[in-house]
C-alpha cells in the first residue's frame, strides 16, 4: 500500500508540473549558479563639463581679429595740449579705422577721425564753430591672449582745421592744414567670435604747413606755414572692433 500512495503522489506532482508548463508559467530557476550581475553604462560626462573643458583647452579666437575685412569705430573725447592751444577745451571724437588682416599679427588700415572742437574764452557776442578733420595710414600689431587682444601702430597722414566766425553781422573763415604724425593704441576683450569691445588712446603731433584767411570785405588768401612748434592732440575713446 505505502508504495502504491507513493506513486500516486509521484504522478500528481507530474501532472502538476505539465499544467503549468502548458498554461505558459516559467519554469524553476536552476539553484545550481546566481545569474552574472548586468553591466553598468559607460560613463558619459556632463555636457557642461565638456564645453568648460574646450573651453580651457582651446582660447577664444575671434574671427574679425584673425584675417579679412577688420573694422574698428570709435566714439570718445579729443584734447590739444600744446600750450598754444590752451584755450581749447575738450570736444567730441568721432574716429573710424579700416582696412585688411594680413595675418594674425599685422593689419594695414585706413583712418579717419572728426573732431568738434571747443574754443574757450570766446567774446560776447561771437560765435566760433570749428571742426578738424584727420587722414591717415594706420597699420597695427595685434598680440592676443584668449580673449583679450592688444592694438598698436603709428599713423602717417594729414590734418585740417576749418574754422567760421561770426560777430556783428560780419563772417570771416580761416583753416590750416599740414601732416600728421601719431601712434594708436587699443585693448579689447571678446565678446563673440565676430565683436570686440575695448578703449583706444591716440596721441597726434599735427605740423601744419599751409593756412589760409577769408573775410567780408577781402577773399580768402592762403600762405605756406614753417612751423617751430607742431600741435599735440590727444584721443581717448570706447571702440569696437569687428
């Protein structure tokens, strides 16, 4: 009899086990291994982390400083310091430099400046208007270090100052012209690959050689000008550099 409950029992657990196999049920893990842990990801830094890595590896460089057209407008403040012009109070600057990137270091530009000028101590009952106008070959040096970059060149070109008065109904011109001798320099930080912003100082010695006067009840007479002493205008400015 206990073999024949033994069978039994063998053939239920049989049964039981082809049930569940055909109702779609997993069968029993083997006890014999655990299964292999899965592997982790590859680690994938932080998409910050790279740019400020670039960042530190590889400086900024900006395009308008490296090679084609360069650009460069100012906005500032001019002032005569030769003591035959002390009466002269600052005045307005506009200047524009233009011209071609030969390579990362040298440029050789094209300038231009104009200068409202600001006469002192003038009469009652006068009105003086001045402007000064500047030409000149401006070739720069450019030194770079990440985002700062530093200008410097001299200035070979020509001046002109046209000056009108006015009193009692009466006008009068004069103006006076010469060569132009001078030094430029700029320091810049990036802002973008394409705009630079910075401050640019010049310092001119203007020679004149020829003047010229015109008044109500005479024309205008010119006069070539052997000058001991050469004027001193200094510019400063905010300026971009593109």
């Amino acid at each position: 009899m206990k073999a024949v409950a033994a069978l039994f029992v063998v053939v239920q657990v049989l049964l039981g086990t082809e049930l569940a196999l055909a109702q779609g049920a997993a069968p029993m893990p083997s006890l014999d291994a655990p299964p292999p842990p899965p592997e982790p990801p590859p680690f994938v830094p932080p998409r910050a982390s790279v740019a400020a890595d670039e960042e530190e590896v590889r400086p900024h460089r900006s395009r308008a400083g490296r090679s084609g057209v360069l650009v460069l407008p100012s906005l500032g403040l001019h002032s005569f310091q030769s003591g035959s012009a002390r009466n002269y109070d600052p005045g307005l600057r506009l200047g524009l430099l233009m011209g071609w990137r030969i390579n990362e270091l040298f440029s050789a530009n094209g300038e231009g400046a104009l200068d409202v000028t600001n006469p002192g101590n003038v009469p009652s009952g006068t009105s003086v208007s001045e402007l000064q106008v500047q030409g000149a070959f401006s070739p720069l040096l450019h030194l770079t270090s990440g985002r700062f970059e530093l200008v410097v060149g001299p200035k070979l070109g020509r001046f002109y100052i046209g000056t009108d008065v006015s009193s009692m109904g009466q006008r009068s011109t004069a103006s006076i012209s010469g060569w132009l001798y001078g030094i430029n320099l700029g320091l810049f930080r990036a802002l973008n690959d394409f705009i630079s912003v910075g401050a640019r100082v010049s310092f001119d010695l203007e020679d004149a050689t020829k003047s010229c006067v015109g008044g109500p009840n005479f024309s205008t007479s010119c006069r070539s000008v052997n000058s001991s002493s050469a004027l001193k205008v200094l510019g400063v400015g905010v300026a971009l550099l593109m």
